[in-house]
C-alpha cells in the first residue's frame, strides 16, 4: 500500500473517486467527514451494521442535505468548520458509536 500526503489551502476543491475496503471504522469518519466537507460527497459501498446505520442518522440530521441513493450508498451535502460546521435539527441518537 501507497501513501500520498496532499495539503489544501482553505479554498481548495477536491475531486475524485477513492476506494476503500470496507470497514464500520472508515464508514463512521467518512460520513462525519462528508458532512464537515463544503459541497456534495456521494458514498457508495457502506455496511449495514448498526453503527453504521448510527453515523448515517447523524448525518442525516447534522449535514446542509442529505439523500439516501440506496441501501449502500447516500449523498451528503456538507457545511465546513468555516461555514459554521454541523448543526443538528433536532437532538441525534447515536447509540453506542
């Protein structure tokens, strides 16, 4: 395995297809990082396990949009730390994840 390091200046735009192996781990910070993220992320290929699923209702509810494509897959319109970061519509359960 290959590793890049990549810097980003505060108005710097990425785009690209990355693929990863699956993982409940890289699932939950992909999801929180999609919703700190300006602009649309489209995930595909996410576990159903139950956190999982937890880190889906958050972003659900803290990201500016969100879209379910599928039973994997969803898109995620995010707000950047700038922009004010996640704002919850309304309190999260996010069981034991």
């Amino acid at each position: 395995m290959s590793t890049i390091a990549l810097g980003f200046g505060a108005d710097a735009r990425v785009a690209g297809a990355v693929a990863v192996p699956t993982s409940k781990s890289i699932a939950q910070r992909l999801l929180v990082l999609a919703s700190l993220a300006h602009g649309r992320s489209e995930i595909d290929g996410l576990s159903t396990a139950l956190d999982v699923q937890a880190a889906l209702a958050f972003a659900e509810q803290a990201a500016t949009s969100f879209e379910r494509l599928g039973a994997a897959r969803c898109a995620i319109g995010g707000r950047s730390p700038a922009a004010g970061g996640l704002r919850a519509r309304a309190p999260i359960d996010v069981r034991e994840s």
